[in-house]
C-alpha cells in the first residue's frame, strides 16, 4: 500500500527556476495554471536502436542519449519586473535575471537553469514532499494575447534528472 492514498494534483505543487550563482536568483513561478510537463523520460535517458537480421529482430541497444523537455502556461500580470521578475526576465535575462549565471558555468555560451518541481506530500501523510530537480534546463518562451494574456514556458534539460 503506498504511504499515502491522497491523490496529488495541481493545488499541491510550486515551480522555482534557479540560476547558478552560489546564492541563486530564483523566482517560484506565480498565476500559473497548473499543467507542468515534463516529457520524454527513459531509462538511462539514452535513445533505443534495434537491430536487424535480414530483416528480423536480432538486438535492442541503447545509443544517443535523450534530452527531456518540460512545459508549464502562466497567465501575464506584468511583462518584466525588476524586482520579482517574470519569466520573459528569466529567458531574456533582464529585470531581475540581468546578471543570471547559467548553471552550466560562467562562461558557458548557453543560459540554463536549474528548474525544480515540488509537490506537497508531508501535509497528506507522505513521509516527505516529492520533487522532481531539472539541471542545466534551457528555457525558450512565447507570448499570447487573449482572455487572459499567457506565457507558454518550454524547455530541454541536458543536466541531471533527480526524482524524490
């Protein structure tokens, strides 16, 4: 029997997106609807090839290795903030992400964050909470107009991939 019969859902959790300074900038993602995905986990996170015989099975191997992706909507309370920042802050590196350092280094070409996903479970009788940490997450987001005007947040982790 699991440690908990409560089934979790989009109430329980909070997303927070960190840089890779020693004290990170940080922001929890905020009006966010709820709908965090992350796609594409495989053992080992390596790509599967089969191999043929004339045309009949002969071997599975693991090949290139395979690169997640995550997604989540927000609705927009304000474009940039130089306090809270948002995330078009995050991805472009102003407001308050201007002097973001990518978790992949100082000099490193690629701007990347460490994006964590934690899911209450202490409170419904888990032994602790359960999160998911993303390293070295490249991020990329697009802007809708609309009722309400949103942002779309996409990204690719080439980093590690902790689940607790």
């Amino acid at each position: 029997m699991p440690a908990s019969t409560v089934v979790k859902n989009f109430r329980d959790a909070t997303i927070n997106i960190k840089d890779g300074t020693g004290t990170p900038i940080e922001m929890t993602v905020s009006l966010e609807n709820g709908d965090f995905s992350l796609s594409g986990l495989m053992s080992g996170q390596k790509e599967t090839s089969v191999y043929l015989d004339r045309g009949a099975f002969a071997s599975i191997r693991h090949t290139n290795q395979t690169f997640p992706t995550i997604s989540l909507t927000a609705h927009m309370a304000y474009l940039t903030d130089n306090t809270n920042g948002s995330l078009l802050d995050v991805v472009r590196k102003t407001g308050e992400f201007s002097s973001a350092v990518s978790t992949l280094g100082a000099s490193a070409d690629a701007m990347a964050y460490l994006i964590e996903f934690v899911c209450e479970g202490s409170d419904h009788g888990d032994g602790a909470d359960h999160t998911i940490t993303l390293d070295d997450v490249v991020l990329s987001v697009d802007f809708s107009e609309g009722d309400p005007n949103s942002f779309s947040l996409s990204g690719t982790v080439y980093g590690s991939i902790t689940i607790a």
